[in-house]
C-alpha cells in the first residue's frame, strides 16, 4: 500500500484521479492539495463527493511531501510542475506530471508553443513519457513520468503502427481532432460558456495548439527521421470524449484487412487498446469513463489514403487514467488494476 | 459466488446491469439472454463492452435456468415478466424483475394504467418492493423482488420521510419529474429521436403515466390511508438522470434546518441516501453512474409549502444499481458491494 | 420610420434585439451602446453578424440621444436602467427596459429581492408592464415599458385566465419552471460552463428568485386579492427555451375540454398565444426563435388540480420579441410586424 | 407571384421550406404534398406550425399538377424524384431536386453510390446543379435544379477557389466533415436515438458515402481533370449545423493573408459566402437557421498544407435555403429574396 497525493485538487484531471483511485487496492490517495481552496472541503465544491472524502484540502508544503506520501499527481496547469518537480527530483517520490510541462524534449521548442520558459533540462531528461503501449520498458525504471496530453495520447496509439512499419508516408500526416468540452477545464470562458458551445463545432488554436510538437516529437522518434504533422483541433457539444480521424498517404499496396491484423499484432499485449473489425469504427462513448483506446482503420483505395481513426476519453486514458496505469507500472503492480471498469454507456 | 441470469439483455437495463455486476464479487454472470437476437455476440450491438464478453447471448430455456444460475434478473418491457416469473416460482432461484409488471397490488389498478391483464394475484403477492431504504427487512427475506420505477424511487425518497412524520398534508402533493431520456429505452422512436429532443423540454403522458398508481400505493401505505399525488414527468435533453421537484403543503411551523435534520436522522443508516445541507440542491449529475439518491429540501416560510428536491441516476438507483443493492441484501452480502464506485463526474 | 439605440449591446439580449429588428420595416436601428466595448465592431464579439453591421459600437452620451433616436432599448444588467430612464423622464424618447429595474412597484420589495436601491418611485409608476396580452391599452399608451422577466412571462400568461375566471384558489400555486442557459446571460460562470451543466438539471434560487415577486404582485392585482405563488426555477441543458409546469387547486368542477375552451376564448384576439388541444402540451422548441407563447392544460380528476403548461423561447417572447412586440402596440403599428416568422425547428 | 407545392411534406427539408416560404414575397405555397399523410394537418405532426398552416396535406396528382403550381420542390428520400421528374419534364413546372436523384451525372456511378437505378440520362442532362456561386447563369436559365447536398455544398465552396486558381494539388485532398444529427432525417433509427449520439462522435459510412462521387465531380468538373478526394463524415451530437476541415498540399508559396484576399475576391459578389480574416475561424451555429457559407483559411507552413474551413447550416444552405436561392435566380428575383435573415444566435 503507498500513499498519494494530488496536487491541483479542484481541476477535473484531480477530480478524475479521485474517482480512479477510489477504486484502487495498492493506493491510499492521502492528500488534496489546492494552494487556492485549501482548508475547505472538495465535496463543497464537487458534491458529488460527499460523502467519499471528509478531510479538508491542503496547501502545499514541499518540504514534508516526502515524508507523507510515496506518490505525486501533478494535475496543475502548465507551469506548475516545471517548478516544483525540481525540487522534488532527490527525493524517493514518484511524480507523475499530467501538465505539459515535461513533453517538449527541446526547451526552445516549449519557449515557442507554450510561450514560457522550460523546465531544467536534466528534469526533462529525467522524465519519462508515459504512453504505456510504447514506453513500457521505461516507464517501469521511471521516478518521473510526464504524461501524455489527450490528443497526442490519441493520435500516437492510431499512427505509431502505420509509421513503424513504414505503411504511410511521413508526410503529409493529417490529424483532425475534436474533442469534447473538458478538455478545456473547469475554469469558465467564453470558450466554455454553454450558450455558445451548445449545438456548436468549431475549430480552435489552429495551427497553433501545443500538442503538435508532442505529436511530431515521438512520431519522429519511432520513424528515425523529422516528421511534421498537420493537426486542427475542433471543440464538440459533448463534456468528455475525443476522437482524432487520421489520414496517410499509403506506401504499399495493402488491404483494410490487412491493415487491421497488423495492427491487433502491434497491440495484442495492450489490455487498454481494442482494435475494431473491418468495416467498424469507435464512437467516442465507447469509451466513457474508461481507459481504453478504441482504433479504427480503413484503406481509402480511390485515393490511396489510410484512414485511422481513434477515440479515448480524454480525462481517462488521455489524462488521470494513464497517470494510474503509469503507477501501475512503476510499482510493479497489475497494469489493469483500478482501471478494468466497464465503460459508462450510455 | 452466485451465477446469474439477465432476461432481456439488449436494453439499457440489462447494459447497465452488466456494467455493475462486473465488479461484483460475488456474482458471476452466466449467461445474457435475448430472444430477438439470441446467437449474436453482445459487442457487435454494443462495442463498449468489446473485450469484456465473449459468449454469445442465449434463447431462454425457463426449465433448465435453475439448474446453471441462481438469481435471474428481467430487465425485460411490461408483459415478459409477469408470465415467466408464475413459471419459476416454485423454483430456489432469486427473481428480481426490474419492469413494473409485479409493482402494483391490485390486478384492476394494474389493468387501468398498463392497459394489459395483471401478474397472477399470487405472484404479486410474492413480490417485495425493492426500496431497500424503507422495505430492507422484507427485502432480506424475499424470493422475487419487483424493482421499483426510475420515479417512484426518486419521489418516494424524497416524501416518504415528510409523510410519515406527517410533516406535510397528503393532499395535494405535486411532484413534478425530469428525466433523461434513457429512461425511454433504447427503441428508436420519434419521442427519442435526437433532433425531436435535443434542445427542447416536453411534458410526457400528463396525468397518465404508470408510475402515478405505484408512487400513491406506497404514500398510502406510509400514510395509513389513501394518498393521491399529482406527477407529471418531463423529458430533458440529457441521457441519465432523474430529479423529482417535489411540493407539499406543512402541517407545522418547522424550519429548514429542522426539516434537514429529520431527513439526515431518517436515513442515517442508509448508504446510498445523502441529504444537502441548507441551501444546497442536487444536480442530477452528481450521481452519475452510482447508486446514490441525493435530496435537498427548502422551506418556503411565504407559501407555507415544502420543497423536496431528490435526484438520481435513473439506470443505477433508479434500475440497475438497485436492482443488485437489493440482491445483495437477499444474500446477506455487504449492502454496497459493487455499488461504493464514485460518480462520473463531469 | 422611427429609430432605434440598444443600451447594453452585447448580451444576449441585445443580440437578438438585433436580430429581430433588422427585418422590421418601421425600425432603424441607429445606434448600439456599450460602454465596456465601444469603438469595436460588434461582429468581432459575434461572427455570425458578419456583414450586418459595419458601424462600430459607441459610448452612451444620454444627453444627444434624444436628437438621434426615438427609441431605447435597455438590454442591460439590473441597476443600469434605474439611473438612466429617469434622466429620459422628460424627453419624447420610447424606453424599453428589458431588465428588472422597473418591474416591482414597492421600493421596499425590490430592495429586498434585488439587494439594491429601487428605481425613483416616480419612474417605477409611470412604467407600464409590457405583458401585451394583459395590458395592450395601457402599453399604447406608454413612454416607459418594463418589459416582463422570462419566467413571468410564461407563468402570468399561464395562470391569469384561470385566476381571473376563478377557476383555482389563489393558494396554493406551484410554478415549476424550467428555462435554457441562455437565461443566464453571456458572463462566464461555474453555473454556466459547459461541462458542469451539459447532461445535467439543477433547480437554483430555491425560494429566492427575483421572478417571485413580479409574478406574485401581477397575479395580485388579477385577483384582487393577495396571492404568493411556490415557484421554483431548474436550469436545463439547452440554450434557449423556457417552460413553467404549473398546479393549482380547481375550485369548481371542470373538465379539460372545458378549460381549453375557457383559454382559447380568453386569448381569442391574441396573435401570439396559441392554446393546445386536449392532450397536447407545448414542447419548448416549438417556439424556437419566434414570440408565441403555447399553453396546454390538463384537469387532473384524480386530485382535482389544474395542470398549466405554458412554453417560451425565453430570448424571444421572454426578452427581445416582447419588447418589440410593445413597441408596435406604442406606436400604433400591426402587433405582429417583424414577429410573426415560423419557429426554428427542429 | 407564383405558386409552389412541395413534395415529401413530412421532412425536415420541406419543414424548413415551409419556414422559410412564409417570408417569402413572391412565392405562395399552395400545396404540401404527402403520400404517407394526406389529409392530415401538418401541424398535428410538427405543433410549431399550428396558426400558419390550416390546409391539410394532399395526395400526389401528377397529371394536374402544372394547372395548380409553378414551382415544384422535391423534399423526397433517394429514388422518389428521378421517377417523378421525368413526368414533368415537357411540362412548364419548375422543378427543384433537394434529393440526391439527379447530381451524379454518370448513371453508373449512381448505381454504384446509391446503389439503385439513376434517372433517365435525358432528365440527367437536363438538371443544373444548383449551387449558385458557381453555376450561377446555369441556374437562370434552368428549368430542373438538382440542389447539391448538404457536404459537398460546404466542401465545393471552400475547395474551389483553391482547386481553380491551382493553388492546391488535386490529390491528396482531405475532406473531415462534421454534421447535426438533422443531416439523417426524421425517420427514427438507432443512428439517431437520442441516447446513442447524444455526448458522442461516431464517424460513419467511412470510404462510402454518397455525397464522395459528387464532390469529385465537380471538383473535376473545376480542375478539368479527375480529383478524388478522401471523405470522412462525422455525426456531432447537435441538431443543425455541418462544418468541412479541408487540407489540401500547396503548389506554391502563398500566404494566410493572400489566400485569404483570393478567396474574398472570388466570392466578392455572392452575398451568401463571407470569408473570415486572418485567424478567425467559422463555428457551426454562426450560420444557424441561415442561408451563409462562412470560410476560414490558414496556411500551414510546418507542413505546407492549405486548410479549409467551411461551414453551413445543414437544413437552410444546404438545402432548403439553396433551393430557394435557386428559384430567385431561376425568376429573376433578388437572389436574397426571403434569405437575408439575421442567423439565430445563440
């Protein structure tokens, strides 16, 4: 049994790792940390967790983490744990970063789309990216995981096969996304307002999102040569759910069919990734509340394109339930555990 | 470890009996029966489940379920159950049937507001309400259990306290319903069709809905006489959720608090009951997924009227959830095994 | 041809007074004010008015707008209008004030619900309440409108015909209402953002609303006598539309065809009211986008209550359309002009 | 003034025809027609048009139709019109295809999209494709329109500019579409239960969908050589609206803000096309319940791609609003006769 804490405890990657931990044998979740609302009860916030946790929030005292917990969830925005994660880095603790802020291997690409300074670079060396299905190996060494963002969690697991094994080519590599309104947080914008979102699809940050050098980083990690992809995010009328379409240029002749068995070969061990039958496709409530990530694949012969398309729940696999399946890992524990739940539906 | 049954397994009844018996340790299930599309695999119909199971669904074979399951569950439309459950009566198996075909006392009130020929008189009688918070020793004890309806859950809840205390007249009593429109099943029609509801509230079976019999049957059993209530239920464009805004004229000065306090002290024992302290409401979302019925309640000193606000997830304590909440009572298992998993929230 | 400013030129109500004048013949609108963002055009805050309106916004100057315009429409926040119309007293201008500030004729009882200083009481008594249907003469004879809340609307329309005939006791009266987000404005809020209200109902303002009183003091003066209605408002996951399901004691024996025809009689001459048969009850999107108000009724035998349903678009017959709608009757043009389009549907 | 019928009354395409007919000075609707539901009210089905329509609904007689009407709209599923329309072609009726009958000019590519039989190759011939910004003296002088669907209206107005002045290559063209739940008609399925697609995205008919050969069409049709494009359609849980995310590989060197001042000058003088500047991008409810085309544009320059951004309201430009452009221009009249509306928003 380890103990934990979460610091960010208001946003709704915590309120996510609450619920997941809940359920979890090996993880006694300890501590709520909200340097903002500390001193108060999150269930007076959230009530839909009355009754789950009664003590109040805490504020963040670096200096004693250690002594009390075994386990850090970073759900802060971007920009918290790049400081904090330094400090921590001689200690036993494991961290776990859900922000941006370890991705970016380059600190002059992290200045360029996150508009600020990086992290030390021996932090970001240290880190450890956490997509289970391809790191698996590094992540069990690992002290620090960054863990992925909700589109590149998406998008890595539908393209990393086809790249591997050289099926499309690098370029061009077209990921259109859309996902559902928590993405965006819990902090109220006009972004976020319901009125405006309603019955609404609009595409946002384009050509500008911080994901994209995520997504090209490990993309041209695995290829071995600089790819550069084409991602447009599309805001949904939906609070959770995300779903990327993606299209290569095809670089052999091959047949959806065959496509499809590659790709259950490349992820026959991975409990979470479930690859569709010819001719089906996952819809982003497939997946609700759940950690898996559902891939669907066809070969487009009039134009030679390779569809993929791939869902997640963006607060589950692409945020507070990779964190745990990257615990998992860590401590040796069963990969699956806390996370086997049936999806939500509908 | 028992084997169960469920009768009528492509509903969202039976999908969400699934969900929840799959963390349940106690309970194996053993086979998913479907006579309309018996021989298919349950994931070809609903994806999410992919990877959870393998077995195709069966025919029901009434005379030898005895022998390969112990509890069967019909979550079944009004009309099946009344007719198999008189077929396994003299059997050892635990029958919970979630439709209504065994809720109403009187075979004539029946007929009246189903429009159909009633359960045999012997068979009704066999039944126990399952509302474990009121009915929880005969519960214990009991054979077939005739789940209760998504509304009368939420309604009766929320008034039984008030009317046994006689905090309030029994006349008029108006309780004015919202539901999500899973509680309408999972058969396409123009009441459900997406761009019918999206967007839009509507009044449904004003005056006429079949739960009106079973909420006043139960009133009048607290009440020690004949209450009848005015319920008009709404269909909300969301898919769960139930929430039941209730109104009833005091027979006494009392105060919010004091009102509070009463419903705290009626239900401390109950685990799935949370009462809202002063001023505070449920959403309907702060029990998604669980089993929890939550209920805010408000003096209104002007009007001298009562206003109890209780809400639910209408496929888990309203169908599902409760379902195995009562099973697990009748096994003498731990009330909330299977059930103590947090909300999905947001 | 008369013309027209807007005050408070960004909010939804505005944006659909906008909408709704630009195809009436009789009305320019000349100028929009908005002290928080004049000089911006009003198509960078709202794309979709894109090539409508090329004039920026511009700050209020109180003394020249009588020499440019005609007409003003107060499209703002409670607390603005009751500063300003009273510095308007003496001009020629048509005011139309869609906030609350004029609507409670008591200093004593605005302060009490609204928190804050009343209007001049002046002012307050040469304002006529823009309920058309109730007080056409006075509104034609009007300078100062207040125009009525959303929630009043539906409800006073709802109730005054069974009030004034005497056909229900003056207590108690339950009005649940239910209304879109939109209500809440445009300000982004934990009470307005997406993912906390999408696939979620929450009754809010529980006794408190600042509805009660409007609708308690017209209610009043219908019945000659005191009357303090149970009201209480739920926010629905939708972006417009509004429905108040309402209950009161029959005080005479009366069957539904009965009360049918009592309303269609009532409101025979009112263009924008349509009474449903027997058995039929409004759904909120079949006003979408226009100024009808539907109303459906029901005689429930069984405990003698009165059921009303009454259904807005509360952007609509709720605020910008009401507001038109009692400036065609102040200036003595067709009630309908630029009113009367086909609902939005679906 | 002409009259009109309208045939297949029951659709959300002849519902918005009937909406936006009732504004419209020139044209009288004489007669809904409705095979399935002759001699009912079509407000008994659709209550939001009780007050503007009294007239029940009538049997199709072909014979006498040319006595009765002038303008005939086609509001009929796949396979009705390509029977009809031949009928009527010696007659003086106009005649608008909203169905997707008559756009594939190749017979044997219908057969293999539709998979059905095409029209006669006269009537083929015969009909203009009714997209006005392109075809517009076609259109003129028409006497049957085929109005493009709904997709390839977005997606042929954002691509042809580009594809025209050889900005893009011809292939790859990448066509993500995002379409309201309306887009698949009024008759229930489980593809459009409320339950199913609310809070999900789901892409169907992947590499199938019939709106494919007619984009190519006119795409080729443009470029004068054949264009295969790659097709994905999304369904968004929103009852209106449809946007295309468009990536198409840059044959030169070209800026966000010349690309932007080359599609402004193409479609200078349409009044239903409105580009966006630089950095601002459509979202779907900008449009709602009008007749715009709003289009964004970035230039990628990582990847060199153009990307696309176009977006509708599904029901109005593409369909019911085209079609109404069409019969202006096929008059004479102002081509924005009865269409320049302020969008409803929000």
């Amino acid at each position: 049994m380890k103990n934990a804490a979460i610091i960010g405890g208001t946003g709704y990657g915590a309120i996510e790792l609450i619920r997941l931990l809940h359920s979890h044998k090996h993880i006694q979740l300890k501590k709520i940390i909200s340097n903002s609302q500390h001193g108060e009860q999150i269930s007076s916030i959230y009530p839909h967790l009355t009754s789950f946790i009664e003590e109040p929030m805490e504020k963040l005292e670096i200096k004693s983490l250690e002594k009390e917990v075994d386990i850090v969830f970073f759900a802060t925005p971007a920009g918290i744990s790049k400081k904090l994660i330094p400090q921590l880095e001689q200690s036993s603790l494991q961290c776990i970063d859900l922000s941006g802020d370890l991705r970016i291997t380059s600190q002059d690409q992290y200045l360029e789309w996150y508009g600020a300074e990086a992290a030390p670079q021996e932090t970001i060396d240290n880190a450890v990216y956490g997509l289970p299905e391809i790191y698996k190996e590094e992540i069990k060494n690992a002290k620090i995981i960054s863990n992925p963002g909700c589109f590149p969690t998406s998008s890595l697991l539908g393209l990393i096969p086809a790249i591997q094994h050289k099926v499309i080519e690098n370029s061009p590599i077209i990921i259109d996304g859309k996902t559902g309104i928590s993405g965006a947080g819990r902090t109220p914008s006009a972004m976020t307002h319901f009125s405006e979102v309603n019955d609404n699809v609009k595409a946002y940050k384009v050509g500008k999102h911080q994901h994209i050098p995520e997504i090209d980083q490990y993309l041209s990690g695995i290829a071995n040569e600089s790819v550069t992809s084409t991602f447009t995010p599309h805001l949904i009328p939906m609070t959770r759910g995300l779903i990327c379409t993606m299209y290569g240029q095809l670089k052999m002749t091959i047949s959806t069919e065959e496509i499809i068995d590659l790709y259950k070969s490349f992820y026959q061990s991975e409990p979470f990734v479930r690859i569709r039958n010819k001719g089906e496709f996952p819809a982003t409530k497939d997946m609700n509340g759940s950690n898996y990530c559902d891939i669907g694949l066809h070969v487009d012969e009039r134009t030679n394109q390779l569809i993929i398309i791939s869902a997640i729940d963006n607060l589950v696999k692409g945020a507070a339930g990779q964190a745990i399946q990257n615990v998992n890992l860590m401590n040796g524990w069963d990969e699956e555990h806390g996370l086997n739940n049936v999806p939500v539906y509908p």
